[in-house]
C-alpha cells in the first residue's frame, strides 16, 4: 500500500516537471520565432541617420550588432539589450552594405539583417537643409553648412577681433620659444567636469580651463583642444600642470592674448575600452572622428549652458596634436561658419586616403581637392601646420595636408622645426595669433 502511494506521487512530481518543461521550452521557442528587425532594408542619403529595432525581443536577450561594410556606413549608437535593442546607422558614401543582428537568448540564437542602400545627397536636399555633423568624407563645404553653437550665423568678415592673415602671424620659426614659455603659473582656474554625451549615453570627461578671475557675467573666447591617440585619460596634464593652459596663460599675462576658456575634451567617443590590441586599427580611429559629431550635438550645448562663452567665429578656435591635429582639421575645415582659427601639430594621416598595413588603412575623410575653406571664409580664417623634422610617428602626412591646401588656393601658415612629435611649439605661436 504505501509504495503504491509513493510511485503514484513519483509519477505525479515527473508529470508536472514535464509540463513545466515543456511550457518553458515552448515560451522560449515562441518568443524567438517572434524575434525580427523592425526593418528588413533601408535607404539612406550621405550623411543621414535611421535607426533600426529589434522587436519582441525578451528582456534577458542580448544581441551583438554588425556592419558590413563600415567604408558605406557605420553604427553611431547601440543599444544590446533585447528588449530595447536597436542601432543607429549613419550613412557615409554611396553603395550597398548590410546590418545584422546577432540576437540571443538563453539556448536560442538567432541572426537577422537588415539591407542598406546609401546614395549621395542631392544638391536641393543640401541647400534646403543644415545637415548634422558627420564623420563621413567630406565632398563639399558648400553644400553642407554645419550648426554653429548658437545656431544663428556670423558675419564674414568678422569686425572684432581680427582674424589675422597668413602675412601678419607672430611667428618663432627658427628658434625656441622664449624662456619661461611653458613655466608653471596660477593664473588659471583647472576642473575637470562630466557632461552627457548623446552618442555613447553617458557622462563623458572634459577638463575645463577658466582665467582666475572668471567672471560668469563676462564672456570669454573658447579654444577646444584635441589630444593624441590613447590620452584621453591623461590628455594634457591637470591642475596648475596642465600644458597648455601654463603656455596659454603666460602669452595672456604678456598681452599677446586676451583671457579665453580652454576645453580639453576626452575625443575618442566609444564605451568600448581602447586597448593595445585595438588602438591603432581603423575602427578605433573612427571613435575619434565621431567627435565631430559629438561636439555638436552634446559639447557644445553643455558648454554654452554653463559657461559664459562669446559666440562667433572669431571668438572660437580649435586646435589638436597628432590624433588630435587630424581631428582639429576634419572638424574646422568642415565647419568653417564655426572656426574662425585652426591648429594642427604633426597631425596624423587619415584626412586622406592611405595605407599603412592591413590594420591601418582608411579612405580617407577628404578628397585632396576639397580640402579647402571655401567662401565666403577663404579670407578669414586662420590656419596653421607644424611638421616636426624628426617626426617618426606621422612621417610626412603634415605635408600632404600643407601642400593639398596650397594647390587649392587656400592661405595658410605651415612650418617645419627640429622636433620629433610634440605640440609645444606649435601651440605657441597658434596661441600668440587667436583672440587679439
């Protein structure tokens, strides 16, 4: 009798574990049939942005987003959750390429793609339309004017202050810069603050420089300078050892200067870590050019919220060294409306195509004959390259950019002196021509 009852309760335990079972397999399986993109092809024009779902996706699934081919278009923001899984596309150039969609959710698996068209922007959608930001080659400045921080726009020329011409640069060439140039002082304000940023969807380091005695009722110029490859935690140094803020405040002390804010951003935009592996390949480059866009779209409205800055081109420089000299002239020759002044020091290659090896090699984010400022600017913008002679790093890329400028009509300052790859002497005589 009583091992009748037990086999009946055995039997009634491994029947319901069955059922449970077989209920959870066929949630599992249901849900995943279900699993699909919210779009199974797109067209874009060079330049836009669409973004791409996953729908019915569980919450606990997770899915790995790819581009084909990254030259056509590219990934500028993922979410990787399943419930709330998507990806933003951003068009580069004209062609054909694929977004898949790894999706996966305990045992099950599932890959699933979306078709991207991209074609070229036409001339009415350009001149009806401001276009954001972008990091994909540059056709033409004309076409696609940029948003300027207060989004109204300046008068060219500007009257005050002059943007100074090529002839009339203070310039040390042949010689080191003066003694003290670089000495420490206390005549500066250093923070390093958080702001959003709109593309990684986190807050993001920005050292903040402010004249000691800032003034919130007073506006100030603003310089936005770029560091090199891997720096974006260390950048220029901190405190009252921050490079460029000791050179830039003694040339204000000797009234070569008038008192700006200095913004030294963290420019490689991406949650992913940069690693040895992964440093010098073209996708950890294109985190780079994303600041382009991010400068836009989340630097600058911070930056003009809270802080008292004077709008205008004239009142607005940028700068950068090696990564970051690539990067100063991407974003100010694309928007010269922005930039009444540009400084690169032994920048990196990548504004033009090359190649170096099977990891280092680009399209190039100009063509050699665009990269120009264009009218009604040409006149009034101040440009200047540094090549160091002893240069190893970027070897003759300062070069190309001086002479591609050159044969397209545009005035500029380029200099060559015995270093290696550094930006301190660069930034000096840059420093000595901005805000007069």
């Amino acid at each position: 009798m009583k091992s009748t009852g037990i086999r009946k309760a055995i039997a009634a335990v491994m029947s319901a574990a069955v059922v449970i079972g077989c209920v959870n397999c066929t949630n599992v399986t249901d849900a995943a049939k279900t699993v699909k993109l919210s779009k199974k092809t797109i067209s874009l024009k060079v330049g836009e942005k669409k973004t791409v779902k996953l729908v019915n996706g569980n919450k606990k699934g997770k899915v790995t987003w790819k581009i084909a081919k990254k030259s056509v278009a590219r990934i500028t923001k993922k979410v990787v959750k399943g419930k709330k899984a998507s990806a933003t596309v951003k068009a580069a150039k004209a062609g054909n390429t694929s977004l898949t969609a790894a999706y996966k959710y305990g045992s099950y698996s599932k890959k699933l793609t979306c078709k991207i068209k991209v074609s070229e922007a036409s001339a009415a959608d350009s001149s009806t339309a401001v276009s954001q930001p972008t990091v994909a080659p540059v056709q033409t400045q004309t076409e696609t004017p940029s948003k300027e921080p207060d989004k109204k726009p300046t008068e060219v020329p500007s009257p005050t202050p002059k943007i100074i011409s090529p002839e009339e640069a203070v310039m040390v060439t042949n010689t080191a810069a003066p003694a003290g140039y670089d000495a420490y002082n206390d005549n500066y304000i250093f923070s390093t603050e958080k702001y959003p940023s709109k593309i990684t969807g986190t807050d993001r380091s920005v050292d903040i420089v402010l004249p000691k005695d800032y003034d919130p009722e007073k506006e100030y110029p603003v310089l936005i300078m770029i560091h090199g490859i891997g720096l974006g935690g260390s950048r220029f140094g901190s405190g009252s050892g921050c490079g460029p803020a000791k050179i830039a405040y003694n040339i204000v002390d000797a009234g070569e200067c008038d008192e700006f804010i200095l913004v030294i951003p963290d420019t490689r935009v991406s949650n992913i870590p940069e690693t040895d592996a992964n440093t010098h390949t073209a996708e950890n480059y294109s985190y780079y050019d994303l600041f382009n866009e991010e400068l836009f779209d989340s630097l600058f409205p911070w930056l003009y919220e809270n802080y008292s800055i004077k709008k205008g081109r004239e009142n607005t420089a940028i700068a950068g060294w090696s990564m970051g000299g690539r990067g100063a002239l991407y974003i100010g020759v694309s928007h010269p409306d922005v930039f009444g002044y540009i400084g690169a020091f032994c920048p990196a290659p990548g504004l033009f195509e090359y190649y170096i090896d099977e990891n280092r090699n680009e399209p190039g984010l100009f063509e050699k004959d665009k990269f120009m400022i264009p009218e009604p600017y040409t006149n009034n913008t101040f440009l200047m390259i540094l090549k160091g002679k002893y240069d190893d790093v970027v070897n003759e890329h300062p070069l190309l950019y001086h002479q591609a400028l050159t044969e397209n009509g545009f005035e500029h300052v380029y200099y060559e002196y015995p270093v290696g790859h550094s930006w301190e002497h660069g930034y000096y005589n840059f420093m000595r021509n901005v805000f007069k």
